[in-house]
C-alpha cells in the first residue's frame, strides 16, 4: 500500500498520540510537546497508509540551523514496511529546502534497526552519551548568588569547556553542537547561569516538560555549588528530577554525579550526524 507524507497538523494529533503509544510503550511525550512544537521550524510530518497515520518523525531546526531528527514512531505492524524510510526522505527534502548544514539524532547505542535507518542516509556516530537521574530534593537547597547569563557573553563563558564535554550539550536528549549560536541560544533562554563569587557556571534547564525534569547540560566551577543551584531550580520549577547526559569520555563528571546520588538511566545512547 503506497504511503504518503502530509504534516500533522492539529486535527491528527490524536491519532499520531496513538501511534507513539503503540510503538514506544513509554517515553511517550508527544501530548506535552505539540504544541512547542508547532513554535519550531520544520515539519511534524506524518505518514498515511489508506487514510491512516501510522507513523509520525519531526525535524526541528536548532539555534545553530541544524535539523534535528525527533519523534520518529511507527506502529508495529506498519515497521520494517518502508515507513520509516519515507519519514527519512521527507527529512532529507526538509533539510535541503531549509538549508540545514548537519542533521542529527539520537538513539539506543544497542538500538540496531534506528542506526541502520540512519546509516541509509548518511548519518554516521559521532559520540556515545549515558544518562544520569537525580530525584528532585524536597527540601531547601542553598542556590544563592546566582544570575543569568547575557546572551551576548555566553559563548566566551562557556566555550572553555566545549572539548571536555566532547562538542556537545545534551537537554532533553537533543544534542546541541556546542558552538556560539547554541551558547547564545541557552542564554536568551534563561538556561546559562554563573555564580561570580565561586565562578561556577551551570547550563538548566528544558525544551519540554519542564515539570518532569530540570536537564543539566554542563556544570563547572564549584560543582557542589552547582548541583544545590541545579536543586533550587527544579524545586522552583516544579520538576520531579534532575537529569544529567554527558560523553562517556567525562569520567570526572561522572565521578561527581555518582558520588552525589545520581544513577544510570537506561542503556548508553548514541549521536549520530551528517554534514550535508
């Protein structure tokens, strides 16, 4: 049966929740990102199969230009039919017309049929990730000193750390390339913060579900300081945890968050990109 693309757009929304929940179980969050998403550049592309939708893929344009490939779902009685292949191709055609110099994604570092999808068209590894949780503390913690970075002197302040975070800062699994138009992104959205006493710098924050989380995307300086701010955060934010993805090339980072009570979350994840 021919399938064809068409954007999903508000009416079908509750047939692609039904499609995330058929393929993924869990780690459904498309109900709290729709409407974020309707804010981004690029397609929530849809695939139809008889007047259907059976899958759904969005390619979202981050701060740098760079499409990010998100929210690729197909039922399961429609995968391994050429679905995912056509949301892909979709992809690709978005990519050029919006002039996109990389495309990435994440997945499982296990999740064999994702990489090879990916490897059809292009994108290859670029670094293995793990994930690290923390429950949010219900008490008060010390946060005290803090304030928000200007956009303007974002890129000088964090770009010190880009090699020992391995290029990348991680919220909400997206996969920033850490370069000036990501540091200055993070900065006007109130997500880079210093303490000029201590000197200690923490990138928080979240694309979506900020009640579910409070993401970490770096933490320097005093990292005990850090980690009461990252607490004063998601306790002000109303988030339920705090979540930490860096390269597996960080020990010392991985080090402190083990010492401080966080645990792994799930299997290794993968970035994978291509420059187009």
């Amino acid at each position: 049966m021919e399938v064809t693309l068409r954007p999903v757009t508000p009416e079908y929304l509750d047939a692609a929740l039904r499609v995330e929940q058929a393929a993924m179980q869990k780690n459904c969050y498309l109900s709290d990102a729709y409407e974020y998403f309707l804010t981004t550049e690029g397609e929530l592309t849809g695939a139809f199969a008889g007047g259907e939708l059976v899958g759904i893929g969005k390619l979202t344009v981050l701060w740098d230009g760079s499409g990010w490939l998100e929210t690729l779902r197909v039922t399961p009685e429609w995968q391994r039919k050429g679905v995912g292949t056509a949301i892909y191709r979709r992809y690709m055609e978005q990519a050029a017309q919006l002039r996109c110099p990389y495309l990435r994604m994440y997945t499982g570092a296990k999740n064999v049929a994702s990489a090879a999808l990916a490897r059809r068209f292009g994108l290859e590894t670029a670094m293995l990730f793990r994930e690290y949780t923390l429950p949010a503390s219900p008490g008060q913690a010390d946060g005290a000193g803090f304030a928000p970075v200007p956009a303007a002197q974002a890129e000088e302040l964090l770009s010190p750390w880009s090699e020992r975070y391995n290029g990348y800062l991680v919220m909400n699994r997206t996969f920033y390339r850490f370069n000036g138009a990501t540091c200055r992104g993070l900065a006007q959205n109130g997500r880079v913060w210093r303490h000029e006493a201590s000197g200690t710098v923490v990138v928080a924050g979240a694309r979506f579900q900020s009640d579910k989380g409070l993401h970490i995307a770096l933490l320097e300086g005093d990292r005990s300081c850090g980690l009461a701010f990252a607490q004063l955060l998601a306790r002000q934010r109303g988030a339920g945890r705090l979540v930490c993805n860096f390269a597996l090339e960080n020990p010392e980072l991985e080090a402190f968050v083990r010492q401080n009570g966080f645990t792994v979350a799930g299997g290794d994840l993968m970035t994978m990109e291509v420059r187009l």
